[in-house]
C-alpha cells in the first residue's frame, strides 16, 4: 500500500510517477524497497487517469451507506463501515487497470 500512497503523493505534488521518484519517497518514508514492486506499480498506473480513479472511489464510498436503509444502518453499524472500505477498495482497484 505504501507504493501507492507514495505514487499518489507525486501525482498531488505534480510529478511524474517514475521508478526513481517513487523509491525517493519511499526511502525518505523509511520504506525498505523492493525494485519489483517499483515496476509493478509504474505499469499499473501506466495510462491510467489517477484524479479520475479517486474520483470514482470517493463516489463509490460515500453511494454505499447511502443505499443502506435506516433500519439497518441502526442495527448494523460495524458491517456498514465494512462494505463502505470494501466499496472504496472496489474503485481504489481501478487504479490497477
């Protein structure tokens, strides 16, 4: 997750997602890095629109407790917050291609 956490951070600074800027930022986080895991990542956003992915995550997050009805929500609150991580992790893999 930290590889990603570290691509999102050069894409909101405005950088460009390379392998030496992502292992910068993760040194810098104290991360032992793993090479492979570099190029994975760098593939895997390869032409993928980023600010457009968050997007649909986000609206993913918040549509899920929306669509729950209130008596549930009341009586279920701890699998509610489940399915809203499970959602947002649902959008966060369009990241992935």
């Amino acid at each position: 997750m930290e590889y990603i956490y570290a691509a999102m951070l050069l894409h909101k600074a405005g950088k460009t997602i390379e392998a030496a800027s992502l292992k910068k930022v993760l040194e810098a986080a104290g991360v032992a890095v793993d090479e492979a895991k570099i190029k994975t990542v760098i593939a895997a956003l390869s032409g993928v629109d980023i600010d457009k992915a968050i997007k649909e995550a986000a609206s993913v997050a918040v549509a899920a407790p929306a669509a729950a009805p209130a008596a549930e929500k009341k009586e279920k609150p701890k699998e509610e917050e489940k399915v809203s991580e499970e959602a947002a992790a649902a959008g966060l893999g369009a990241l992935f291609g």
